[in-house]
DNA sequence: TGACAAAGCGACCAGCGTTCGCTATAATAA
DNA sequence: TTATTATAGCGAACGCTGGTCGCTTTGTCA
C-alpha cells in the first residue's frame, strides 16, 4: 500500500488478515516464539516496523482469530443445545460440531493448544471463561441424561471434561487409524457406552 | 564452589540437579522461553557462563530429568504388564500407576506438556519413541481383553489414546472436583464400562 | 617449585521485540 | 493553485536474549 493513501477500516481489517495468514504458517511450522517479527514482516511484505501499526504486538497477532473462533464454537454449541433432542443426540452432536470445527481450522487450533500459554494472564482467562462455558454446558446435558435415566450416575463434570479432553489429540495424533471422524465416532461410541445404563 | 577444586562426577551431577531445581520453578511459573539464563544463574548462585559447564545450552536443562522419568513410568508400566492378572486390572493398575507417577512429579511433566514442542527434533522423537512403546502396550492389552471376550470389538489403538490422552488434564485441571486419583477412578470406569461387553 | 587441570566469570556477539522520529504522499482547506 | 494536515511506512536505535571465548584463580601432583 502506498503512503498518504487513508485505509478504510476494512481495508485495516484486510490487511490485518494478510498479517495474520503470513504468520500463522510460520507458526505453526517453528513455533510462536520461534518466529521473528522480522520474518513475519517480510512474508507480509513489509517493513518490521509497520507492523505494529496493524498489531500492538507479537501476542495480538496470534490472539487476532481465537476469540472468533471460540466464539462461534460455543454459538453452535448453543444452538445444538436448544434442540428438541434426546441429551445423547445432542451430546454427539455438539461433539462432532466441535471436532468439525477443529478440522477445518486445524492449524489455527493446533497453535492455541500448543501456544495458548504464551497468551497474557487476561486473554487466557478469557479463553478460559469460554472454555468453562462450554464445559457446564455439557455437564448439563449429562445431569439431564441422568435425571431421564438415560445415563448411570457417573460424576457430570469429570465425564464432561473427560469427552473435551478427547478431541483434540484425535485431530493431531501422529498415528491416525483413520479420519479424525471415525475415531471421533469410535470414541463416542466408547463414551456413550460408558456412561449409559 | 571455589576454583581449583576437582569435583568428582558425582558432585557433578549434584551440581547440575541444583541448576535443574532452581530453573524447574521459574520455567513452570514463567514459562520456558520467558525465563533467561541469567536468572537460573542467579537462582543457581553462579555465573551464567558458568551455568555452560554444566548443560550444554538451555533445552538440556529442560530435558535433564525427562528421559529418566519416561524410562520409569514405562519400566514399571512392562512391570505391571507382565503380572498374571487379567488385562482390566493391569490396563487399570498401569494408568493408576502412571497417574501417581505424574502426581508425583508434577511439575515436571506440566513442563513436559507444555514446553515438550520445544525440545530439538531428536529429543521429540525419542520421547515420542517411548509414548509409542507405552501407547502400544495398552494397545495390546485392550486386543488381549477383546479375545478374551471380557472387551467389545473396539479400535485398541484408538481406545488406548483415549485413555492416555484422559490422564494429564486429570492432574492439571483448572477445576477439580476432588483428588486426581478419584476423578482418575471415575474415568477409568466410564472407560471400562464403555469397553466391555 | 613449577606445570597443569579445571572451576568460574566478565566481556562480547548476533538476534530478538519494541519504540521513535522521520519521510513521502494523498486529501483537504484557502 | 498553493499550503496544510493526516497518516502509511520505515530505518535506526534500545534493552533484552542465548551462547562463546579467553582470562583468572587455585588445588593437585610430579
């Protein structure tokens, strides 16, 4: 972009994405503080210093995309949630929304699983915030297969955290025994065994 | 340590176990990359150039104690294996051992999991080397049980990941619902539950 | 007593994220 | 048409970082 020409705030917006798609390879290929703000400016074209006239700095680059996604995960979540259906159904499809999601955005996850903590204290309580959200919702929908007696009297929270904790290693194991929606489903299949009558 | 004096390879060793123990908690409170050289030399007492007679650069003060730690876990794991016990009760006694293990040492493997990515290629891979023979035994284990009949006809090696992949954030959750080791049991038996015929 | 080995360290290096003041130029006002 | 203003962009500098090198100090041993 030129000097003296004023950016629209979408075209900011634009240019902010450009930033951020340089980067991302990078970091995931060699890691957050692996990558050098001097290597992101010349994958983006552009002077080291001007960056920071799109970024405060480094963190923000790599915090710029999450809160959308994790946003747009706990929405469908919600929405799965509110359907007229059984709280199994529900449970496998708000699961399966989520590893979809995962897959899709495969490396933008694989760089909060691995690089989240480098995040400022606030923006990790924020995920974390998500993240809690998320998780009592699950809960809930397992107190409730409980209540019906759909479910044994297991502990909702621990089974909740349980079937989270699956998801992630099923999209970035190193030895995939198949697509990642098949193990998912053999996993739930598991699961759902396990906490049934 | 005054100069002159010739420490013996024990005294060494002694020494490179202290430098360890006062880098251990900056590295876990701080992170791994956040915490500079020059202040486990302080903590440790010495000079930082001194701190390079010790570990050869930074990552060997990380990896200084990981491989004895895998090495245990997986040596009492073939232990635990070769028991003439049925193979729910050794698949269960292995992860309640493993969990114990991590209890134990929790700092040290809250560092493994997360600053792990950060160790040279050739570490990765031999820890990923050991995560294989571990991965594997479960994996035979699970196959034994569905022969045996007491296992449905599940993915083994998908189930054992599963199970792996449950432990760590036992340990580390941000909110436990009581000690690792009962929420440890409740998922072993959903998982259990989840296996068997 | 002199030569040697080794513990320890200060000074230095290249590279890092970040800041700051300057330049160039399109848009606007007079 | 000319002067002013706003801002995109950048080069140079700053205080950090991990790591290296050559020197000093001191116990040991021939």
């Amino acid at each position: 972009m030129p000097k003296g020409i004023v950016l629209t705030t979408d075209e900011q917006n634009h240019r902010r994405h450009e930033i951020f798609e340089a980067a991302l390879d990078t970091f995931i290929e060699k890691g957050f503080v692996e990558t050098s703000m001097r290597e992101i400016a010349e994958l983006a074209g552009m002077g080291k210093s001007s960056l920071y006239d799109y970024f405060g700095n480094k963190e923000d680059i790599l915090i710029f995309v999450m809160e959308e996604a994790l946003e747009n995960v706990l929405n469908n979540a919600r929405r799965i949630n509110a359907l007229p259906l059984s709280p199994e159904v529900r449970l496998r499809q708000i699961i399966e929304m989520h590893l979809e999601y995962i897959v899709e955005n495969k490396k933008l996850f694989y760089l909060f699983s691995y690089e989240g903590r480098r995040m400022s204290s606030e923006n990790q309580q924020r995920a974390q915030q998500g993240r809690y959200m998320y998780q009592d919702m699950l809960r809930g929908l397992i107190e409730q297969g409980i209540q019906q007696g759909i479910f044994r009297e297991v502990d909702p929270l621990v089974a909740a955290r349980m079937l989270i904790n699956t998801i992630i290693p099923v999209v970035y194991t190193s030895r995939p025994t198949g697509a990642p929606q098949v193990m998912m489903q053999e996993i739930l299949d598991i699961f759902m065994n396990g906490i049934q009558k």
